[in-house]
C-alpha cells in the first residue's frame, strides 16, 4: 500500500495493490487499478466505513489451493478479510453495501485463457455477495479495458476511468509480475497438509 495526497481531493489517497485490501473509518480515498483482477467495495452507509480488495482469482473452497496461504489474491479470502476488518470497525453485516469493479480481458496470454480468469473473477463477486446477502448498488466489470478506481470511504462515492491504449500494457505487466510471484511462492511452500 502507498499513500499519497492529490491536490484536487482534501482526503488522502492509499494505494492498494493486487492481493491487498483496505478497511477505514477515516475520511480517505482506496484507489487501485484493475486489469482482469476484481475489487469489491463494500460499505456501511449508517457508519460511514467502508474498504476495498483488489483480487486476482476466485479461490472457491472445492479447490484446496486457495488454503495453501493466507492470501487476498483469493477473492474468498479477499471478501472474508474485508468483512471481518469492516465489522472490527464497527458496521453491521447487514447494513453492508457492495460495489463491483474489474474482470477485464486485458492479459494477452490468448483468448481462451485472457477470458477465463475474468469472467471466473466476475461470477465469483456476484456469486459470493448474493450467498452473503450483500446487495450490489452498481457495477462494472467486463470488456476489454483496465480500471482505476477511486473509492471515497466517507460517502461510498466511486470516480471510475477506463484505461485503453498503451496504458493498459503497464496494469498487464503488473499482474503478470504477481501472478508469477504467486506461483513461485507456492512452488516453495511445498505441500500443506490440512488437518
């Protein structure tokens, strides 16, 4: 996580990344950039605290992986450290709101493979929310272009900008480097046994 200041908002901004998520009380802004990877933002209107995650895949509990670390890469994972820190802070489950972000197909590893991961990561967030009775206000996910997101805790607004052209290289550099880094670490970690 980065945090910074942009003349043009009074609140600070923090930076999340792939496999990162943030909760806050604090009148700030989470901010992130999304290629075929999903963020969710969820909110309590009531409390004024809300958060972000910034997950790369699904992570469904039938695929053992996902338990191999405990990891925000895994949009299960993801969703439940958001809730949990959320509900640290003070919200109520059910006043919970979500906001649906990402799921683009902008990885250029073919269109079978550059489409799989998104959708997966799409049906995933809309799946889980509903399973958790947490509605959606709004949503966009899908196509072809990169996201920035910028999420304004305080009063649950977001400022979208869709990245196309040569931009979009750099958001595909940087999950490629993490999903790499995601593979050499569980190739170290070996095998875990669950018990």
């Amino acid at each position: 996580m980065f945090a910074h200041k942009l003349s043009q908002f009074s609140q600070p901004i923090t930076i999340i990344h792939p496999g990162e998520f943030l909760a806050s009380s604090d009148d700030i802004i989470i901010s992130t950039v999304l290629g075929s990877c999903v963020s969710v933002a969820l909110r309590d209107a009531k409390e004024g605290i809300g958060g972000l995650n910034h997950f790369m895949l699904p992570g469904y509990f039938d695929d053992r992986s996902h338990f191999e670390s405990q990891s925000a890469k895994y949009g299960m994972y993801a969703m439940e450290l958001l809730i949990n820190d959320l509900l640290d802070l003070g919200c109520r489950k059910d006043r919970l709101r979500a906001k649906v972000f990402g799921g683009g197909s902008v990885l250029g590893r073919g269109a079978e493979r550059s489409n799989k991961v998104p959708k997966s990561n799409i049906d995933f967030a809309f799946d889980y929310l509903k399973t958790e009775g947490i509605p959606v206000e709004c949503s966009d996910t899908g196509g072809n272009a990169a996201r920035k997101i910028l999420f304004f805790v305080r009063d649950g607004k977001v400022l979208l900008k869709r990245i196309t052209g040569t931009f979009i290289r750099a958001v595909d550099i940087e999950e490629r480097d993490y999903l790499d880094r995601i593979k050499k670490r569980q190739a170290a970690a070996g095998d875990v046994t669950l018990f």
